[in-house]
C-alpha cells in the first residue's frame, strides 16, 4: 500500500537538500504514518486505518465518524479500503 494517509489525504512530497554552499540534491519529505485502531461507534466494529500524526489530531477534534464522512466527500477515502478487524 502507498504511503498516503486515509483521512486526510497527505502524501509523499519532493523538495531539495541545500548545502552551506547552495547545491541543490533532490530528496523526499514523507508523511508521519501510523497503522491505527479505531472503535467504530456507529457502526459498533473495529476498525484499522493508515492515518498521519495531522489526522490523529483532526480525529480527536471532530470524531471519527465526522472524519470519515469528511474523506469520503473529498475522495480520498473509499470505504472498501478500510481493514475491518474481528475482535
């Protein structure tokens, strides 16, 4: 799976390395991804998302439910790509 975050959208960006003396390298900033749980109240299930640190807070704001519906109307998440664990 690519290193996109679920919720929020946020991937792989390119920049440069700048040395003391300006040269310029290409190099990659990656996203702060974490495999989470998530206790789905609605639909009263267990559920595991690859969300970034900035998700994480977003969660905590306005809920998980709120979330998803939110990604979902943007088109960054498709609800068969959510793992859905049976414990």
């Amino acid at each position: 799976m690519s290193k996109i975050c679920q919720i929020t959208g946020k991937k792989t960006q390119v920049g440069n390395n700048v040395s003391h003396s300006k040269r310029r390298t290409k190099r990659k900033f990656e996203v702060n991804l974490h495999k989470k749980k998530f206790y789905w109240v609605e639909q009263d299930m267990w559920i595991e998302l690859t969300v970034s640190a900035h998700a994480l807070r977003t969660i905590n704001k306005i809920g998980l439910n709120a979330a998803l519906k939110r990604a979902e109307k943007e088109g960054i998440l498709d609800f068969k790509d959510i793992v859905i664990l049976s414990l």
